[in-house]
C-alpha cells in the first residue's frame, strides 16, 4: 500500500476540523471522529492481535456495530494514553481504517496514516479461570486503566419491549452466552474474588465501575436492582482496606432512600445515572421504559437528589450524543439540537449534575440502527459546551474523566484544560 502521512499534511477531514477547533487538542479530535466513524480492521491489523497481549472484543453488554463478535482488538489507544472506546463498523460505512504501517498499527483514512496506535493490554488475570472455571475475563473485564463488572447482561425494561431504541442488550445477551459463554447473572462472591485477582496487578487500574440492565422488581420498584448492587459492592470492598474505595456505578435512577442505602452500606464513592437525551419528548420516545416506570421529570428530581447523598462533582448523567437528531421526530438542525440539550444540561449543572456525552453508535440490532449519528462538528461543539459548563459551575468530573472512563471527549478536556482558576 503507498501511504502518505497525513500529520501535518493540509486538507484532510481531520485537519480541517482541528484548525476550526485551535482549542481542542487534536487527538482529542481524532478520538471523537473514530468514536463516530468506528473502525475496520484489516487482516493484517488482526494478525497482529496477540490474544496473550492484547484484549479481544467481546465481553461487553452491548454488541459491535457490524453485529459480529469475532477475534478484534477490544479497542484502541493513542500515543499520549488516550483510550478510544471504538467499535467494528461494516467498511461500506466508511470507518477509519486499522492496517500496520512499518508492522506497527496505524488509523488510516483514505488511506492516509493518520496516527500509530495501540490494543489495549490484557491483564495478568485474563488468563485465569474463577473457582467455578469460568475464565476471569468474562467475570470482571478491563479497560487499560479501570476494572468493569456487568453483572447482569439484561434489562427489564424489555420484559414488555420497552427497552431503549439503540440499545441492544437482548441481542448481546444471547450472544454472549451462546458464542462467548458468559454468565447472564454473577455471583458477588465470585466478583469479588476476581476483583481479589485482578488488584494483584499493582498499580494497573484507578478505578471499579459497575453496570448492567435495569431491573425493575422487589418491595419497591428497582429494590431488586439496588438490593444486588450493594451485594455485589460488598464483596469487592473487601479487598480494600478503607470502607470507600474509587467506583463508580451507573444504575437506574433511584428513589433517595434507595440511594442512602447504597451509599451507606457499600464503598461506592460516585453515582451516575443515564438519562440517555436531555429532551422530554424524546425521552418518552426512545427510553419509553424508563418513561414507563420514573418519568423524565423524576429521573431529573432524583439526579438533584443524589447529589446530597454523593456529593457535588460525584453524580452525573450520560447521553447518547447524536439521538436527538434521528428519526423524523428528532430536533431539525444541530444549531438547534445544541441550543436545547445544552440549556437542559446547564439547569441540572446548576443543581449539582454534571453531564457527559457518548457518541452514539447505531448499532444494527436496534430501533434507531438504520439511522446516522451526527456531524463531527456537532460532537466537537457538545463537547466544549458540556466542559465549560463544568468550569462555569465548578464541577470536577474525576470519576468519569479519561483517567477512570476514557469513553467521553468532554471529560477528556477536563485533562488538558483546567476546570478553574484558583
Ligand atoms: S436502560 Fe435502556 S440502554 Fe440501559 S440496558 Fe435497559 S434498555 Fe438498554
């Protein structure tokens, strides 16, 4: 293949981009663009894959945009250590391009060499199997800095198929436990012991994080959810030797009790809770599980609510970036998609809440698949916006910033660009 390096060669997508955006560091560019784009692998750049090295796709809840789950690299990793969360795009799609330059891999566009980039290392305990001979790795899995628990690999908010319209934790499910044999439910002693393992690893990862479906049953809706969480919590906190220890969770959005408990009985030291698009209608529209059993009102009221219990900087809530404008009743332009979701964002940044962006990735199993994402231009934009509303009301995002998520191009700003001025 004839490469050309595109580092400081005009005239390419991504160097437009940065030179409208001076003041966005440009991987940070990069990253957004192969968030929105995804990736192709080429067979060179999969026979490149060392499965004793590297993390292969596969056990996250949610599927790959390509529907396949095949021997890939879990994701990517630019050479300042910023973490690109991608996914396996069909190439008819037009995704950044993997292939070795000089036996290195390298994103491509157009088959220009943009960047060198790394796989994500395997952990030491990726090659070990639990008590019950289950391999680690489909019990506790790793992003290069953090430790993630999916305990639970459905959501009952598709009981009566009001599940959300991009999601596609069925399909993974079944997946998962056919191709992959992943557990659809753990056990909080064996998470905990894997946590046990994977601590070994000295230094490794800053943080624990915990997710899964939402789970609607016990004496009060979401009892069930919360009741399980904190089972979980506790036996990973035994591995540590201070009551609190750094995790977040992403969880359904709780009643206050339900949160007082979950802070009190366990180490869990931030709470996020998705509510997924900062616009009623379209709430209802595509979360209409999450309308069904709280509401878009409440969601918000119990977000402001937390915010006591974990304190401010220590709750947020996530977007899937790029909903908003789908479909025919999506906002009609991104000025106006901008103007709306940022003027929500900044009522709940007043309040305490802060609020990160994912860039979404239609993803074929789902209601809202054969729909596009956004503009890079929009991404950017969301970006900066999300990030000086943190400085303006002086939220720190550190649970959720590139050094313990590594999934939201705003919260990588907060690395580069200070929150404040003391
Ligand atoms: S709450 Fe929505 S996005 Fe989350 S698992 Fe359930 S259906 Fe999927």
């Amino acid at each position: 293949m004839t490469l050309a390096l595109a580092r400081k060669i005009p005239g390419t997508p991504l160097e437009d981009a940065v030179r409208r955006y001076p003041d966005v560091p440009r991987l940070i560019i990069l990253k957004t663009d192969v968030q929105r784009r995804g990736v192709h692998y080429t067979e060179e750049a999969v026979s490149y894959l060392d499965p004793e090295k590297h993390q292969t796709t596969g056990t996250h809840i949610f599927g790959t945009r390509d529907g396949v789950i095949a021997l890939r690299p879990e994701s990517l990793l630019l050479r300042d250590g910023t973490s690109i969360i991608t996914t396996p795009t069909p190439p008819e799609e037009n995704p950044y391009v993997v292939d070795l330059h000089d036996g290195r891999p390298w994103l491509f566009d157009a088959g220009v060499a943009l960047e060198e980039v790394d796989y994500w290392p395997a952990p030491a305990f990726y090659a070990k199997d639990s008590s019950s001979g289950v391999p680690m790795k489909n019990i506790v899995s790793a992003r290069p800095q953090r430790l993630n628990i999916f305990p639970y690999r459905y959501c009952t908010f598709w009981n009566n198929g009001k599940g959300c319209a991009f999601c596609d934790i069925v399909t993974q499910l079944k997946k998962g436990s056919r191709e992959l044999k992943i557990p659809a439910r753990l056990d909080p002693v064996e998470v905990g012991a894997v946590i046990g393992e994977a601590l070994k690893e000295e230094g490794r990862f800053s943080t624990v994080f915990l997710t899964s479906g939402s789970i609607v049953g016990g004496s009060r809706p979401f009892d069930d959810e919360i009741d399980y969480y904190i089972a979980i919590l506790k036996e990973v906190g035994k591995n540590f030797r201070t009551h609190k220890f750094p995790s977040q969770l992403i969880g359904t959005a709780f009643e206050k009790e339900q949160l007082k408990r979950l802070y009190a009985e366990t180490g869990l030291t931030s709470y996020t809770s998705d509510i997924e698009v900062l616009n009623e209608e379209l709430f209802n529209q595509h979360c209409p599980g999450k309308a069904e059993w709280i509401g878009y009102r409440e969601w918000k009221k119990r977000l402001v609510d937390a915010v006591e219990i974990f304190g401010p900087g220590r709750v947020n809530t996530g977007l899937v970036a790029g909903i908003e404008l789908a479909g025919p009743h999506g906002f009609r332009s991104e000025d106006e998609a901008l103007e709306r979701t940022l003027s929500e964002a900044e009522d709940l940044a007043r309040q305490g809440v802060s609020t990160v962006l994912i860039v979404w990735s239609p993803r074929p199993d789902t209601a809202l698949g054969a729909y596009k994402n956004a503009s890079l231009d929009y991404y950017i934009r969301l970006a900066r916006g999300l990030h000086a509303l943190r400085v303006k009301y002086r939220l720190p995002i550190e649970h959720d910033s590139y050094r313990n998520c590594g999934n939201h191009p705003d919260t990588d700003l907060s690395r580069l660009l200070p929150l404040w001025e003391e």
